[in-house]
C-alpha cells in the first residue's frame, strides 16, 4: 500500500432493507466518493456479526436481510469493479483484532461513549446490556483499522465512535509502536442529509419505529408515505401561515430538492427559498407540497428501483459480488493483523528470532 494512499470503510447492519435516511445520510455519498478517482480501495461492510451484538436471538433476522442490503448497494449505484463489499462475519481476523484492542480501552470509556448510551437506552438495555453490544465501538474500531482506512463516510451519531476508534489508534501506536492508521470522519455536507427524520416527524428514521421510506418500494408506497407525512400541525387552512422547523416535508426537500426540480415539476417557483416564503406567509397548502416532493422523491428513487430489479433477476451474480469480496476483504485484513501480532511481539512462529532468545536464556 502507497504512503498515501486513501482508503474508504464503510458499511451497514443488515437488519432490515435500507431506506432514504441512509441514502442522503451515506449511501450518496459513497457513489460519488466511488465515482471521484480519490480513493485507492473501498471497503463497505455488511456489518452482520455487529448486528448480532443485539439480535443474537434472532439470527434469521440477520441472515434475511444480508442480500437485502447488498441488493440495495448494487441498486444505488456501488459498483463491485471499483468497491470491495463484503461480509463481516466472513473476516475472522476483525474478532482477533476486537479481542486485542479491549486491552486498550476501559469500561467507564465506553460508558462514556454518547452513541453506546443513546443505543442502549433506546434497546432497553440498561439493566442487561448484552458484553458484545457494550463493547461494539471496539468492534468498529477493528473493522476500519484493518483495512487501515483513512476515511469514514458516516451520520453525525457515528462521530463518538469514530472518536473512540482514534484513542484506539493513538494507545496502540504509543504502546507497540506506528502501526495502526487514524481516520478521518466525512460527514454529509448538506445539514438536512446529517439525519433525516421519519415520515412521522420522529428525530430519527429508524425500521424499528415504522417511519421509513425504504429505497425498494413501490412507485406507489413511496407516494402514499409522502402523501400522509407529518407537517406544520396548526396549518390547518390553506391561508393559514405555516411553520417550517419540524416540518418533514420541508426537510426532505433540503435534502433532496434543488432548482432544476422546480422548472420540472413546480415552474411558478424558481426555488426552494420561494417556496418557503409563500408557505410561511400563508395561501400555500401541505398538499401541494407534497405532491411536488413526492415528484422530486420518484425522480431519485426511479432508477435505483430499476436497478434493484435487474439483480433481483440474478443473484447467482450478486452472491458471487459477496462471496469475492469477502475473500479480497479477508486478505487485507488478515496482513494487518500480521502487522498487528508483529508489533505486539506476539507472532512467536513467524519471528524467527523467538526461538534463538529462548536458547540463549535458557543456556548455563
């Protein structure tokens, strides 16, 4: 690997298909990072062995959504000639890393962690925190520093764990000497696409709630979603002024609108800024709106469904993307951890001077 090379980790929990929350949150983004020519490798996990950490007694759950996941990477556009995808449970050398890095970190530091807490309390996990969830920032630690990545495209709610993976680096650096590489966080630019709420006005989109728009629906769910989002609740009447902050519908369109939109679909406006103004004024119904972000929605998700449908007609293909991947993703990751055991002096049987040290202590 070049001095400089950049490298991308990124990747998903297959516990359910993706929706339009990890597209404008991520999934974009990697294609166009893919795209760019920046990048010397890109790694994006299936992360299943991490979605174990809470779903340990449902593993059908995990093992349904593994081609689900994968399906919806191909349909974005993730294209196997430029990224390795990859299935995280397939990489053993990602448990031996976690199992050496839980050395260098400790119990109230993973307290601490903002993203661990909000987690755990949103599982209800407070009384009975399952060790292999507690202890998933080192997890992730181990998936990017094995692949010695240089960037993480991630949500906002990742930073604390892309934090923690960096004191990883730095006390393992300090301790055996440079061998690991730190990363850098790449956060959405647009601050809409930072985390998209649900469709019910929610913080956070999530499976678990039902307030997703998912990248495989139908034509005609993804309308019926749009149609009955949450708005401004006291704009009753058309005259009535409204209010944007929380206002769904209006989020969504920072995050997915832009000008060439409205000569397409809402030409008596020139822009989203108009279209604001006319809305807090008053005189501009939620209908309308919505039906216009409904057009904006059908021209992104067009394609990706599309797409979706080609490879559903071929999975024979698709496992094969997988199983390749797995195997390229193996191998980088098994030499870092040779590079790992190395540094801590513990590859007994490939350093050859182990035995000659041996001998001569044990010499009368």
């Amino acid at each position: 690997m070049a001095e400089n090379s950049k490298i991308i980790l990124t990747g998903d929990r297959p516990t359910g298909k993706l929706h339009v929350g990890h597209y404008v949150g991520s999934l974009k983004r990697r294609v166009e990072l893919q795209n760019s020519g920046e990048f010397e490798k890109i790694f994006i996990m299936i992360a299943d062995a991490q979605a174990l950490t809470d779903n340990a007694d449902h593993p059908a759950k995990v093992r349904e959504n593994i081609m689900e996941v994968a399906l919806d990477y191909l349909s974005v556009g993730i294209d196997p000639a430029k990224s390795t995808i990859f299935i995280q449970s397939h990489i053993a050398e990602l448990t031996e890393l976690t199992f050496y890095y839980m050395n260098l970190v400790t119990v109230s530091r993973l307290q601490r962690n903002p993203t661990v807490k909000a987690e755990i309390q949103m599982r209800n996990f407070e009384t009975s925190i399952p060790v292999g969830f507690f202890t998933y920032p080192i997890s992730q630690a181990a998936d990017i520093t094995a692949f010695k990545a240089t960037t993480v495209p991630v949500g906002e709610d990742q930073a604390p764990m892309l934090e923690q993976t960096r004191e990883i680096v730095h006390k393992f650096n300090s301790v055996y000497g440079e061998t690991l590489v730190e990363p850098q966080i790449l956060l959405p630019e647009n601050e809409a696409c930072l985390r998209l709420p649900g469709t019910d006005g929610k913080a956070k989109m999530s499976k678990s709630l039902g307030n997703c728009i998912y990248l495989s629906e139908s034509e005609e769910d993804v309308r019926k979603k749009v149609m009955s989002m949450f708005t401004d609740p006291d704009h009753i009447r058309v005259q009535d002024p409204g209010k944007l902050e929380g206002n769904t519908v209006f989020t969504y369109l920072d995050a997915f609108g832009n000008d060439e939109h409205f000569a397409e679909y809402l030409p008596e406006y020139a822009n989203l800024d108009e279209l604001k103004e006319h809305y807090k004024r008053g005189g501009l119904g939620d209908v309308k709106v919505k039906k216009f972000l409904n057009s904006v929605l059908q021209e992104e998700l067009s394609p990706i469904r599309a797409r979706r449908a080609e490879y559903e007609k071929n999975l024979d293909q698709v496992y094969e993307i997988l199983r390749s991947g797995s195997e390229t993703a193996k191998e980088t990751a098994a030499k870092t951890l040779e590079e790992v055991k190395h540094a801590m002096k513990i590859d007994y049987f490939q350093e050859p001077t182990f035995l000659a040290e041996q001998k001569e202590k044990f010499i009368i």
